[in-house]
C-alpha cells in the first residue's frame, strides 16, 4: 500500500524529520485561506499516487493566495495521469540550496534491506543511477544485525559529506531506517532531500508499506481509504474481491492471478481490450464467492461481455455454476457470457447453465480453451 | 531421477488437523505420497487419514525419519512454523501459506543461508514429480511422467499448461510451483540448475509473470549455464504499470519488471518466448523431437 505524500509526511514528522510547514485541503477555499496562513507563496501539490507527478502538471506554485486559489480550481477535480485531484496539500515554498536523495528499499532480489542515497536529487532514481551510476551511494544491511553506524559513516565519507550535512544526514538515515521497521514499508524515499541554510528539509515524502503486514499496524489501515481511486476498486476491497479496472469492455474472472493475467494478454492478443483483472481466489465452492465476483464485473457499465475462467479442480462446478446463474438472477444487466469451466462435475455445472440459458433467453457461450475464448469474447464485444 | 521428490521423499504435513492440511493429506497418500508423518501442536497422539500426528517437527522427525515438510499454516503462523523446519534439520521445506508478510521474509531468508534446508515457497503449489511423488496440491490429472520438466510462478495457470501439455502427450519429469511471492525461497535458478542436471529432463519450460526481475536473472543464467532447450512463458504481457495483479510479485514499476524486459532478456538468451499457450505445446514438441 503506497501512502499518500501528506500521511507519509505527517509520520515523518513525527519522527522528527523536518517538512515544510502545510496542510492538506480539498476547496479552492481553503487552499486560499491556507496560502494566507503561509503568506501567500505556496506550492500546491495534487495529491494523487502517480509516478510523474510535477511533469504532468500536479504541482504548482503560487505567489499569492488569490493565485492560490485560482490554481486550486483547475487542480481539484482535474485527472493526472487518469488519477482524479481531490486533494491538495499546500505548503509554504522552500528556499533550496541543493537538492539531494535518500531512500530505503526492500531489495528482493538480494533479500536484503537497503539505504540508498545520492548528492543528486529531484529525478527518478533510476535515471540517476542509469546515468551517474557513481553517484549512487548503496548501503546493504543485515536486516537481523540491523543497520551498524560504522556503515552509514563509512558510506558518507566516501560521498563527501563533512561537519553539520554529514551529522544531519547520519541523522536522517537513522530515522527513515527505523520508520521502515516501524512500519514495515517496502519503500521509503525523501525525493527530493532539500539542503536549506537551516539544513535538511523533505519536500517531498514517499511510504510504501507491506499489504501481508497490515494487520500488524491498524493505524496503517485507517488511511487506507483515502489512498484509492477508483470507485469499483474500492468497493472491490471492501468485498475482499483481488480487483483491479483496467478500462476496457471486456470483463475477466479468473481463478488465479497468472490465469487472469493470461486471459488478459490473450484476449489482447485477439484484438480486444480488457476492462478488468479480477482473480477469484480459492473458496469457489461457496457459490456466494462467484456470486460477488460476477455481479461486481457486472457493475462496470463499459463491461459488454465477460469471460469467466475457471479452472476449478476440486471445486465441484455445479457450485460455480450456482453462482453465475445467482449472480445473473440479482442482476438487471444482460451480458453474454464467455465461459471455460473445468473441474469436478463440470459437465453438470455447464448443464445448469445450458438449462438457465435458455429458459432466461440468456446468451451464455462455453469454450474449451482459453484462445477459444478470449476469441468469441473479441467477437460479442465488436458486436454489442 | 526427478528432482526434489520421488519416490523416496518421507513428507511430514506441518498443519495436518486443519482443513487444508488434512484434506491435501488425504489427497498426497491418494497419489502414492510417503506422507509418514503431521505436525499439529496439543494434538500429538491423533491420527490423521492412518498419518500419525505429533506435536513437535523435531519429534515427527526423529519417529519418521522424513526429510520433506508441507506447511499448510496460517499467514500469522506460518514464519514460526518455516523457522521449527529448519531448525528439524529437514531437506526440503514447502511453504503453501499465502501472506506471510515481507520482514518475516527477510528474516527467512537470512536464516535460510545459516541452515541446510531448502524452502519452496512461501506461497506456492508445491511440486510433483509425476508417477513418483506430489508433495502440494497441484491436481493429479493435469500430469503424466515424461522429460519436460517445468518451473513456474503461477499456480492454476501451471495446471492449465501441464493439462495442455499431458493431453498433447507431453509427460512431465518434475512440476516445480515457486510461487508468486516476491522473495521465493528456491528461485527459477535454482530450479533450472536442477533441472540441468537431471538425466530424466531433456527440455525446460519455465513460466513467469510481470514484476521482480527474476526471469531477467533466470534469463542470464541460462545464458551461461543451461544447454538443455529452454521455452518460456509470461504472463501479464498487457498489465498497465504501477497496477497489483494479485500476486505480491506480479506488480510493475517503474520500468523494471516489465514483460518486454523479460521477453526480451529470455530471447536474448536463445529462449524461445511463446505468445499463447497453443504455442507452448507446439514449440515444446518440437525442441524434445
């Protein structure tokens, strides 16, 4: 879970990390009167969780309060990079000397906890190792010994720093290391670390934490909310559904993440395009189960066609039949169904949905493999 | 030969009185699975599908001379139950458990470099070696014995190549599932490294999935060390960046993890990359003649 820049922010503080002094708000009212509270020059920053944030126009900066103001009135509501601005965090403008990076990463290839900083800041990280490799400064650590100081002194050294900037660096990595195990976060970023004459300041702020460790961390949970977009996404987590909207008007179930993936790339692949991806999970033989998943796909208004992918195995399928055709009995929307069910008794499954079909006048479609199927989806979705 | 399990692989089942436990118990001994032995704290005494239940892994150990462990044990529970494996000085361990957060991982795996043990998983189907042994719960019927031997980061996706591939009359000589996680325990190297090495393997097939950078490190290392004919799969060709597709590996970011980076890097490595499954069976009856 990627947190927003203002949560991510208001923890560092907490931690004793400098931010820019600011709030958060969600009218052209308040930005203006917040820009007051700061004396007018601000920068105001879509809160939105997009890569790219600044080149697509999500942040700003405003000399007074009434440009502050007019400024908030295109933000809020506008789309960055497809992502709806509901928020905006409006801070004082920072007088930068130098701009610096520093973060922390889970490295999964290495199975290892990292520090990563550089004298280079204010870019991806990726195109300043890509480009200035050398400026790159990695400090590995073993995440049972926990970081030893010797190593962040080590690597400071070697990068140059001295006097105040090297004890307010030191600093700064001590605290980012202990937010991550704190919070368990896969990422952590300070891009970029402005150097002030008053020292080190975050301007921006960036926490990623650990979905499986969530439930280790409740207040964690409760900013959650406010951290997704999309309206179908949200509810699909309230409901426990693995959901994801992808736009196109071909709905996909699945039973597995690597299947749902593949009916994706295959009905791609025929010429058509995915309007979700939505892995079912275990538990089918709860006919309930594939009742909320359907009828959740059946929500999305773009869907024209849906192609259900269930390879079951030991479910029974007569249970995963039960489900559609409950899903189709609570639904007021009438959309062919592309389906490839496989498992236990799927001939008495695929029997209960023939039967459904036709008395309902219900287009259902059965298909043996999954390029039969992500075909016939491409043909009902250019027909509809 | 296979590898990881065969015939003679001895499986305790960590997790053997709860319902996925004692179901896919029920289902290895139905495969032929030397299952000697579960491991269920308080209940030791019980009996389990005629499988003998003890408190302890050490003390399971010790009565059944098993070398393989299954673990089929909650998120919250399962690290402890990985570290009492290790610690039984078992050969193989199998993680079935989904959701075993990232910083018991990272301690996994540091414990892992301290022990003998091999881990499977977390968050994985298991292995089988057809005709020999199933140690997890990949469905019987989608395999038949032969020397395709096959890697993968998906699980019912798996199933439906291997059923492709049976049904084609291509045999398999061992299934490895090494899960979606993002830090699996035995990695696609290890696995291909294995394979290499087995006589009864003549091709490899190995499927991934967008996110990590692990096929692009597989891809490599069959670059310098695989001679064996190698097809790949990759799942999630279409995925939009920065979106989870369920699985905590399967994410893109940046532009790291793409299927283009992996696509690319396997080809590169005189892998053949196929665009559909009908392209599998195809390629891989061809390159095994």
């Amino acid at each position: 879970m990627r947190l927003h820049e203002y949560q991510a922010k208001q923890i560092f503080s907490k931690h004793g990390i400098r931010i820019p002094k600011g709030r958060v708000a969600k009218t052209p009212e308040e930005v203006r009167e917040i820009a007051e509270e700061l004396g007018g020059r601000v920068v105001i920053k879509a809160q939105v969780l997009v890569g790219g944030r600044g080149k697509a126009g999500g942040i700003k900066k405003a000399e007074t309060a009434e440009e502050a103001e007019r400024i908030a009135k295109d933000l809020l509501g506008s789309l960055i990079r497809g992502h709806r601005v509901d928020k905006l965090l409006v801070e004082e403008q920072i007088p930068i000397e130098k701009e610096y990076y520093l973060g922390y990463v889970v490295d999964k290839s290495r199975r290892m906890p990292a520090v990563i900083f550089s004298k280079v800041g204010g870019m991806d990280i990726e195109e300043i190792a890509s480009k200035h490799p050398e400026k790159i400064h990695k400090i590995y650590f073993d995440p049972l010994w926990g970081l030893h100081d010797y190593q962040i002194r080590r690597e400071l050294f070697k990068a140059g720093f001295r006097g105040d900037e090297f004890r307010g660096m030191f600093n700064l990595i001590r605290t980012l290391v202990d937010i991550a195990f704190e919070y368990e976060a896969e990422l952590t970023e300070i891009n970029p670390l402005a150097v002030t004459k008053d020292g080190f300041i975050a301007v921006d702020a960036r926490l990623n934490v650990d979905d499986n460790a969530l439930y280790r961390h409740p207040e964690l949970l409760s900013l959650r909310d406010a951290t997704e977009v999309d309206e179908l996404e949200r509810e699909a987590r309230l409901k426990g559904l693995n959901y994801v909207r992808v736009g196109g008007d071909i709905g996909v179930i699945a039973n597995g993440a690597g299947l749902a993936m593949t009916t994706m790339d295959l009905i791609h692949l025929m010429g058509g395009k995915p309007a979700n991806f939505l892995d079912t999970g275990g538990g089918l033989a709860d006919p309930e189960k594939m009742k909320n998943c359907l009828l959740h796909v059946l929500k999305d208004e773009n869907v024209k066609v849906i192609f259900i992918n269930i390879f079951a195995e030991i479910t029974r399928c007569e249970k995963v039949a039960e489900g559609i055709i409950l899903a189709l009995e609570e639904s007021d929307r009438r959309v062919p169904l592309v389906v490839k069910l496989v498992g236990t008794n799927e001939e008495i499954g695929k029997e209960m949905l023939r039967r459904y079909a036709e008395e309902n006048n219900a287009p259902i479609y059965f298909v043996d493999t999954i390029e039969e199927g992500a075909k016939k989806a491409v043909e009902i979705a250019k027909e509809v | 030969m296979a590898i990881l399990v065969d015939e003679n692989t001895k499986v305790i089942v960590q997790g053997i009185t709860g319902f996925q436990g004692s179901f896919q118990t029920k289902r290895m001994l139905e495969y032929g699975t030397k299952v000697v032995g579960g491991v269920s704290p308080g209940k030791g005494g019980m009996e389990v599908h005629g499988v003998p239940v003890f408190n302890t892994v050490e003390e399971a150990v010790n009565e059944t001379d098993a070398d393989t462990s299954i673990i089929y044990v909650p998120a919250r529970f399962a690290t402890d139950a990985i570290f009492e494996a290790f610690d039984a000085g078992l050969r193989l361990v199998v993680c079935v458990t989904e959701g075993i957060p990232l910083y018991d991982e990272m301690r996994i795996h540091r414990r892992l470099r301290e022990v003998k043990s091999m881990l499977l998983g977390p968050n994985c189907p298991g292995v089988i070696s057809p005709g020999k042994s199933k140690v997890g719960l990949l469905p019987d019927r989608c395999f038949t014995p032969g020397n395709l031997g096959i890697v993968s980061r998906s699980g019912t996706l798996t199933y439906q190549i291997s059923e492709n591939l049976t049904k084609a009359g291509i045999g398999q000589s061992t299934v490895v599932g090494i899960g979606g996680d993002p830090m699996p325990g035995l990695t696609f190297i290890d696995i291909l490294e294995m394979f290499e090495e087995d006589d009864e393997t003549k091709a490899i097939l190995m499927i991934g999935e967008i996110g990590g950078t692990a096929e692009e490190e597989a891809a490599e290392f069959i670059k310098r060390k695989i001679s064996k004919p190698v097809v790949a799969f990759i799942a999630g060709r279409t995925a939009p960046p920065g979106k989870r597709m369920g699985h905590a590996g399967a994410i893109i970011e940046g532009s790291t993890g793409t299927a283009e980076s992996k696509i690319e890097a396997l080809r590169d490595a005189g892998v053949y990359v196929a665009e559909t499954l009908f392209d599998i069976v195809k390629e891989v009856k061809r390159v095994l003649g």
